[in-house]
C-alpha cells in the first residue's frame, strides 16, 4: 500500500506536466492541498524537479514476474472473453 506522501507526490507532479481530472484532484484535496492553491511557480519548480529525476532500469528478475504476471492476466481475460 501506498503511503499518502508518495501519492501526494504522485499527484503534485501529474498536476505540474498534464492537470488533474476531476477524481485526482479530489484526492488532491483528500490528502490536503487544493488544486487550486498550486501556483504557476509551483507547478513550474515541481515540473523542473522531475527533468533531473533520475530513471533506472527495472532488475531484471522484477521484470521477469512482471511479464509473467502479464501472460497470466492477459490469457485470463481471453479466456474471459470466450465465455
């Protein structure tokens, strides 16, 4: 489970690169802060903290039970979906 700083998080920054709808920018505000009250120097700094963020590679073993998981759900919903 997530906790409500990641998610604030999260939600921060999908607010400073593409807005909110509606149901995110209620959880925006479930966790405290109004859409409303993010400025445009606000949303610019959080947008210029996620340029220098730095992305890694998923490790491979993690990437393996990904794609396994996927093949199971995947053959799962076709199997759904002839029923």
């Amino acid at each position: 489970m997530r906790n409500d700083l990641s998610r604030l998080e999260e939600l921060l920054a999908d607010a400073a690169l593409e807005g909110l709808g509606a149901n995110e920018a209620a959880e925006l505000h479930s966790l405290g802060v109004s859409e409303d009250a993010l400025g445009e120097e606000e949303l610019a700094a959080a947008a210029a903290a996620l340029a220098w963020l730095k992305i890694e590679a998923m490790p491979p073993p993690v990437a393996a039970r990904l794609e396994e998981h996927g093949e199971k759900w995947a053959a799962a919903r076709r199997v759904q979906s002839t029923n």
